[in-house]
C-alpha cells in the first residue's frame, strides 16, 4: 500500500504537521495482522522507529517517522 499526502506548501497546514510530529501523535494508523513482523521488516528496509511494538491494553502498537515528517502508527487487534 502506498499513501500519498498533499505538499505542506498551505502554511496552516505545515502548522498543523509539525505540531502533530513534536507531539508524538500519528498522523494516520495501519491496522496489520502482526506487528512484530512488520516492525522487523520495516526495520530491515530502513524505516526508523519512535515507538517500539508496544502492547495497550487489547492492542499492540508500533509508530515510526516516514521521510516526510509524519508519524505513522501501525496496530493489530490481539
């Protein structure tokens, strides 16, 4: 799957992004069937991670920051 998120030319939503960035909250959320395996894949292509598999009550959750200054969440249902 491939997301594709507009230019942050429009200053109120630069705004917007930084914000969200600095204040660890994803931008948007994944739901995948395994955390573990696509933390160790997405580690193993690059990817850089802010939080590690991590589980929350009846979740598990992982966050890293794709290349455009955005956190990006990815869960599964346990």
């Amino acid at each position: 799957m491939e997301l594709v998120l507009e230019p942050n030319s429009f200053p109120p939503a630069k705004v917007y992004q930084q914000a969200l960035f600095e204040a660890g909250i994803p931008l948007t959320a994944f739901h995948v069937d395994n955390v573990d395996e696509e933390y160790k894949r997405l580690i193993n292509l690059g990817a850089s991670f802010t939080i590690p598999p991590t589980e929350m009550g009846t979740t598990k959750i992982a966050v890293f920051s794709d290349t455009c200054g955005n956190n990006i969440q990815i869960f599964q249902m346990l």
